[in-house]
C-alpha cells in the first residue's frame, strides 16, 4: 500500500488541496492493493484535470470499475476518440509476429491509416510515445529487456481480455468493432497484411534506388541496410512478415488466393534481399510455390 500510495503522490497531476487529498484516498481505496489498476487510472484522471473538468473529475472517479477486465472494457468503450487508431495499434500488438520497437509500432499504425511517417521528418521519441499512449488509451508501454526495448500490454491481463477472455471479447467487440465480432482474429490478421502490403509499396518508389545501389555495391551493403532501416523503421518487418500475416489469416478462414495470385513477388524480392533471413538471398527467378515452401507455409494459399 505505501509504493501505491507514493505513486498516487507522485504522478496524480492535481492541485494541492483537501478535495485533492480526498480524491488520492478514493483512488486508493478502490485500488484494493491492485498496482496495475492505479496505473491505468491516473493518466485518465489526469487527462480531466488538463481539459479543466476539475467538477468532473470526482465523478470519473466513482463510475470507474474496480475489476480489471471492466476497467479494459469501459476504457475501450469511453472514449471514442482516434478509433481506427486505437485497433492498429491493439491488433499490432496483439498479432505481431514480435514485439514491436517504438518506432515500428509508430510507423505501422501511421501506414495502416493511410497516412505513412514521412522518412525526412520523423517526430521525436516523446511525440511517438504519446502518439501510442493515446492511441493506445494506456493500455501499451514500452518495456526494457536486457536494454533492449519494445511496445507491450500493461499486462498480461490485457491480452487475456482480447484472446483468452471469450465472454469479454464478445462483450468488447460487437459493440466497439462489429465488424470483427464473426472472426477477430483472421479479420485482423488480414488487416495486418494490408498494413505490411501498404508498408512495402508506399515504399517501394523511395527504396528503389537504394535497392539497386545495394544489389550493384556488395561492399557497402551493410550501410545501405542501416539507411533503409532508419528511414523507414517498420519497413523490415512488413516486408519479412506480410505472407506471414497472409497465411494466419488464411489458418482462420480469410481466404488469400486471389490477393497471392496478385502479389508483386519480384518487388518482394528485392526488398526482402535488404535483411535476409541467416544467409538466404532469394534469386530474381524464384516463384511464389518456391517462397510458400520456404516459409513452411501450406500449399492452400499457393498460385494453382
């Protein structure tokens, strides 16, 4: 209770005063010991207190749920702002093949809503961050590991309330994306590849002359890599993970064979050249079965 307590102190961004001590002891007891569910709370009320809704601050409080998988719920469900943002970025870091950095997961939901990072002007760290906070409604941070950084859940308990819960997914999506609510995770996993596939020709134009300095200059690959991958930080997973994502969605029934048979796969080449896999570089000549069989992926989706 006393760390919950020095958190509350420390990160409640509220004016000093008996109401506010009041409101710190509210938060506390509906805590009921739970970190997590304090930590999900605070920037909500935080955010009120800056919009000025000082009066409604006390009664946010009190509608707030004490059970965490309803605390998830009414978070998805309050705030209507920035929608198509908000399920990016929870199918990104729900379905992603990895864990994705800052920067990725940034430049894969800006490219799934058709509005991709220019590579000249990417914003800062802390405008990325708060760009995920909110489009995440604070339910993804980033987490260290062994120096090493990447975009999570708050907590385990977020995934189980998408994939493990099933009486509340089906309670959060009808009603927040209907158009899930028959095959979540196939309809996102197609919405994923379209994410990738958008990633790799939006980009194409831009990475060809660099593809094409790389394929020419042997000597200087490993620059040309390290150029690319800044410019363009998702860039690399879209294109290692677009048949990956291709074929989960195919396993739940979203069928793909007409969006293999139309897949730009001597472009796919080039760019998937950039960061091969261990030491395979696939030749310009190889077809779709080729590249299926290499993926261990089964032969449904494959060109007839």
């Amino acid at each position: 209770m006393i760390d919950i307590q020095r958190y509350i102190d420390s990160t409640l961004a509220i004016d000093s005063s008996q109401s506010s001590e009041d409101i710190k002891s509210q938060i506390l007891k509906k805590a009921s010991g739970v970190f997590l569910w304090v930590a999900l709370v605070i920037p909500m009320l935080n955010k009120a207190f800056d919009s000025g809704k000082t009066d409604a601050l006390n009664k946010r409080l009190r509608e707030l749920p004490t059970e965490l998988s309803l605390l998830f719920h009414d978070m998805l469900m309050r705030d209507s702002e920035d929608c198509d943002s908000m399920l990016l970025c929870i199918q990104l870091v729900l379905l992603a093949k990895h864990p994705l950095s800052l920067q990725e997961l940034y430049c894969g939901i800006r490219t799934g809503l058709n509005d991709p990072a220019p590579h000249s002007s990417l914003p800062g760290y802390y405008t990325m961050r708060r760009y995920i906070l909110s489009s995440s409604k604070g339910l993804v941070v980033e987490v260290y590991l062994n120096s090493i950084s990447s975009m999570q859940f708050i907590h385990e308990s977020v995934r189980e309330f998408f994939l493990v819960d099933g009486h509340r997914l089906q309670s959060v999506v009808p009603q927040y994306w209907p158009h899930l609510s028959n095959n979540f995770i196939g309809i996102s996993q197609d919405a994923l590849k379209e994410v990738c596939f958008s990633e790799m020709t939006t980009r194409i134009p831009d990475v060809d002359v660099m593809v094409n300095n790389f394929t020419r200059d042997y000597k200087n690959q490993r620059v040309t890599r390290s150029k690319v991958t800044k410019a363009y930080p998702f860039l690399q997973y879209a294109v290692s993970n677009v048949l990956f994502h291709s074929n989960e969605a195919q396993s739940y029934g979203v069928q793909q064979s007409d969006w293999i048979e139309q897949f730009p796969l001597p472009k796919w080449i080039n760019l998937y050249n950039i960061w091969p896999d261990g030491a395979t570089i696939h030749r310009p000549d190889v077809n779709m079965l080729y590249v299926l069989a290499w993926q261990d992926f089964p032969p449904r989706q494959a060109i007839p």
